[in-house]
C-alpha cells in the first residue's frame, strides 16, 4: 500500500528512473539508501544468502530478530527490494556484474578494499557500467593511517571529539544517545549520491564517492570546531547550557524540564516580565550578553526558581506566544504522540502481513515536498524476497535459480 492509498500525499518521485544496488549492512548505508528509496529509486539490497544484512537480527524484539525481521532492519529499509548473492561464489560474481549492468549507483560499507577482494572495486565497476555512482561508506575513509580500522559509531563519536564536549565538567565524556556518526554518514553519503546523479544527467559522467563517518560527523560539529580553528577557543562539555547565550538551556519547572533560548536583548527582557522577575533585566550581572554569560549560573538558579510557579506545559505555550523560543523536554514515545507530529504526517504505517508482524510503522524522509511526502512505497522485504523477479529480468528461469540455490550462489 502506497502512501497515497492510505490517505496522505502522493509519494514524490525526485529519483524514479534511477536503481541503486545496496550492499550496505546495519545503519549507515542502509539509511543513506532509505532516503533513496523513499523519494522514488529503485534501491535493491544485495545480501550473503547466509543471514543477510546484519540488522536483521539486531532490535529490541527477540522474536523478530529470530524472524531475521529485527526491528533496527525495519527502521531503514521499507520500500527496498531484496535479492540474495554470494559475491564470493563463482556463479554469484558472474549474476551480480550483469546485475551491475542495470545499475546506475553502488553503495556499499564494507571496509576498505574488501570489494577490491571481492572483485568488485570502482575501476571494475566503471568497466562493466561507466556511469556508475559508487559510493563506498566506511568509518575513517579509504586512505589515512585509520583506514583500516574496523569503525562502530561510538568509536567514531569519541574519536570525532563528539563525546568530548557531551554532558558537563562532571559527566563528560559522553555518548551520544542515539548513533550520530552513522546517521550522519548516511545523510552525508545520499547527499553526495544525489549531487552526484545531478551532475550525470547534465555530464553523463559517473563518480566515485569516499565517505567517511569521522569527516562528516567533524564536518557536522560547526562551531564547536570552527571556535577552534578560527578563533583558538577550545570546545567545554557545558551540558544542557548553550556557550552562545544566557540564558539558553534547560530549566526546571514544576512538573519537569523546559529548554529556553532567550538569546536576544529584547527576548530576555520579555522574560524577565513574564515569570515576574523585572528586576533582574536591570541587574548589572545581567543587563548585558556577556555579563549574562560570565554570571550564568546565578541567572539560572534564579530563572529555576521563577519558573517552579507552572508547569512546563504552561511555560511552554505562554513564552512561545510571546516570541521567546522555549519547547518541553520530551521522551521518544512524547514526541512521537504530540499533535505536531501527527500533522506532518511523520510516521507511517506500511502492511507486513508477517507472522506477529501484521503492519510496520516506519518514520518518513523528514522533508515535504510539493508534489509529494516521501516515503516507503513497500514493507521491508524478506531476504532474497526478489530473487525471482529480479534475476528473472537477467534471463534467469525457475531451474537456472533453482541450480543456483543449490550450487549456494544465490
């Protein structure tokens, strides 16, 4: 069932026409062609016949990772398709470079030089196909000293000075809740993917893509680089503070936490006049940016104390209303009830009709578009779900699959 079908806006097709082979495992590259897929490419997923993506048996429901239907597989890889191959077999490397033949992108995450080995590096694959977008998505890129290094993505965040500035002078380091680096990958390498194919249509020409998590996640930490490189100010983990502004970050109300950016002159002055505190827009501790910054933490015990009188709910709605930025500190199953959310039409719901699975609901692209809402077109699939289909458009019939299953090419 299409999106469309259940009611909201028609799918967007920015990429139909364009068929990527994913030989990505777990979360990087499996997001990064989730994105693809979501906006209309044909995204196949080529997997080992012996377990496939290793997502499929990694979530938090012992028994869907018994199905090999894990739900970290689900989170990142509706709407693909899913054929087996053993890129090891004889009979596999030679279905899989017709395979190639058809292709216009391929992503993979395999450590560097692994699909040299394999036989399937760029400068082959740009012989079978020289349009190709090779995308090659690793943890420190294909050259360096790290190169080599097997990455996860708390390695990658520690490395990465990530961990160095999370949490406070008493808690840090620390991780990230969620796998940053990866997730950064993955937007990173569809970007770059995306760029790539423009730059085809115009050209003709292909590419060859090296991303690494370590350069995007660096890429991604902005000011808390540039302070350095720039400026020669080293980065503090300050915990739920904004270094930027005061008062910015996290205060406590009566009923939990609210973050509050009042980074302007006026914003904080308008404070100071809702939660009854006049004077405090006055106080020469106070008055000014930088003296608020110096003076940070008696700001912040008194703005606690201020804000105790309602709930965050409250708090939240009334300081909005007046131009002041300020959102409640929500738990995952929160945000995903709030109104907000289900106005964007953010998460949707996909038939499985898998044993204990009837449905899969599945977060969208996280953009609209004009014409359209991305997002997944089809469940995720079973492993090797589309042999049939797929190696039949190669030629292959019932017995030549059937010779290939048995040969453990397929």
């Amino acid at each position: 069932m299409t999106a469309s079908e259940e009611g909201a806006l028609p799918p967007a097709d920015l990429l139909r026409g364009v068929r990527v082979l994913d030989l990505t495992n777990v979360l990087s590259g499996p997001y990064a062609t989730y994105q693809m897929a979501m906006l209309g490419a044909e995204v196949i997923k080529v997997e080992n016949p012996d377990g496939g993506d290793l997502a499929r048996k990694l979530g938090a429901s012992p028994a869907l990772n018994a199905q090999m239907m894990g739900t970290s597989f689900l989170a990142q890889n509706a709407g693909k398709k899913s054929v087996t191959i053993d890129l090891k077999h004889p009979d596999g490397k030679a279905l899989f470079r017709e395979l190639l033949a058809t292709a216009d992108v391929v992503v993979e995450n395999f450590r560097p030089k692994v699909m040299e080995r394999l036989g399937f590096g760029y400068e082959v694959v740009k012989a079978i196909r020289p349009s190709i977008v090779y995308c090659s998505i690793s943890g420190f890129g294909q050259d360096g000293p790290m190169s080599g290094n097997p990455a996860y993505d708390q390695i990658v965040q520690g490395l990465s000075g990530v961990m160095s500035i999370t949490g406070d002078a008493q808690s840090a380091p620390l991780r990230v809740g969620y796998p940053l680096c990866d997730t950064l990958g993955g937007v990173g390498a569809a970007f770059a993917i995306a760029s790539a194919l423009f730059r085809r249509e115009r050209t003709g020409q292909g590419c060859y893509i090296d991303l690494s998590m370590l350069d995007a996640t660096i890429s991604a930490l902005g000011w808390a680089v540039s302070n350095y490189l720039i400026a020669g100010v080293e980065a503090k983990p300050i915990g739920n503070q904004n270094m930027t502004a005061a008062p910015s970050g996290a205060f406590r109300c009566a009923d939990g936490q609210i973050n509050i950016a009042a980074n302007k002159q006026e914003q904080f002055e308008r404070l100071c006049a809702l939660i009854d505190r006049p004077g405090l827009a006055a106080d020469p501790r106070f008055a000014e940016r930088e003296a608020r910054k110096t003076n940070r933490a008696a700001l912040n015990a008194v703005l606690d104390e201020a804000l105790s009188a309602r709930s965050a709910e409250e708090w939240e709605t009334l300081l909005n209303a007046n131009g002041i930025p300020a959102g409640r500190i929500l738990s995952v199953p929160e945000i995903l009830a709030h109104p907000q959310i289900t106005a964007r039409d953010l998460v949707h719901e996909i038939p499985m009709g898998q044993p204990g699975l009837d449905s899969v609901r599945v977060v969208r692209a996280g953009f609209a578009l004009g014409d359209g809402q991305p997002g997944a077109r089809s469940a995720p699939p079973v492993l090797g779900a589309d042999n049939e289909a797929i190696f039949g458009e190669l030629g292959r019939d019932g017995a030549a699959l059937e010779g290939l299953r048995a040969a453990g090419a397929i």
